[in-house]
C-alpha cells in the first residue's frame, strides 16, 4: 500500500511523462464506473496493459471513484437506461441479447451500459483535462505543498517518514533508469 501511494507520489513529481499520468487517470475513470467483475470490466481492464500508462494513478482514481460511487450511480443508470432505450438501437441489443455467452456480460444492465457509456465519453476530456494541469501543479502547487508547515510536521510521523523514504527511493530508481 505504502509503495503504491509513494509510486504515484513519486511519479506525479517526477520526470514521468504528464500523458502517462493523464492516460493512468482516464483508465481509471472508467474502472470506476464500470460495476467491478463485470465483463466488460475485466475486458478493458486487460486491453489497459497494452498501453502505456501509469498504473499507480490508475488504481487510485478508479479506488476514488468507487467510494464515491454511490453518489454517482443514479447519474449512470440513467444515463444507461437513455442509452439502452435509443430506438434505433433496439434490434440490436435483441440480436445481442440471442447471442450466446453476450447475455452473461450483463451489458443490458443500466449501470454497466452508463458506466461504459460515461467513461467512454469522459476519457479524452480526463486524459487532455490531467495532462494540462500536471505542469502547473509540479511548478506552482508541488513546492508550496512540500514548504508548508504542515507537511514539515506531517514528515515528522514514522509512518509518513517511511513514505517518504519510499518515494525517494521509487524517485531515484525513476531518474537512474532514464
């Protein structure tokens, strides 16, 4: 856990390509707004390791986006039962629904087809809306966080000096692989 955290710690502050991070964000976005253990879930969840992306942000986002995600889930049912009921699409979810094995994907479930609908749909903006706000977070926000007083006296708690431990040395491993 700890590792984790310090990855993403030391990634988000280091010379880790911003659309990595960025891509490791949208992957996680639609991670958590997909029903886990679904079909679909497993399925975009293995296509995300053909890419390159950073898996710590990843993890994070989709773990914060299914804490929250009983606030969100009334927004994707009805945004999968919008698209479930298009007219024209109709016959072929009937012909989906006939297939073999589709049904099991659950993919007439309202909040599967919104969770896919919904993460398809924000992953650009996700990717293009964290990529742009890296680089003013690394010069402006970065160093004011790491000066403030409250950090210096977070730092001061074994825990948290572990983990920072762990992300300097995530950090030089980062920097000594190039």
């Amino acid at each position: 856990m700890i590792r984790g955290i310090a990855s993403f710690i030391a990634a988000l502050n280091g010379n880790l390509k911003r659309g990595q991070i960025a891509a490791g964000f949208a992957w996680g976005l639609i991670f958590g707004l997909i029903p886990a253990g679904n079909f679909f879930w497993i399925l975009f969840f293995l296509i995300s390791f053909c890419f390159r992306h950073h898996h710590g942000s990843k993890l994070l986002v989709m773990a914060i986006i299914k804490v929250l995600f009983f606030a969100i889930w009334p927004l994707t049912d009805a945004l999968g039962w919008e698209v479930l009921h298009v007219e024209s699409l109709v016959p072929f979810y009937t012909i989906l629904y006939n297939m073999p094995f589709v049904p099991f994907s659950r993919f007439n479930n309202t909040l599967v087809a919104g969770g896919i609908t919904a993460g398809v749909v924000l992953w650009i903006p996700m990717y293009i809306l964290v990529r742009s706000l890296i680089p003013s977070y690394r010069k402006n926000l970065a160093p004011k966080i790491r000066n403030s007083k409250l950090v210096q006296n977070i730092n001061k708690a074994p825990f948290i000096n572990n983990l920072v431990k762990a992300v300097q040395i995530i950090h030089d491993k980062a920097d000594f692989l190039g």
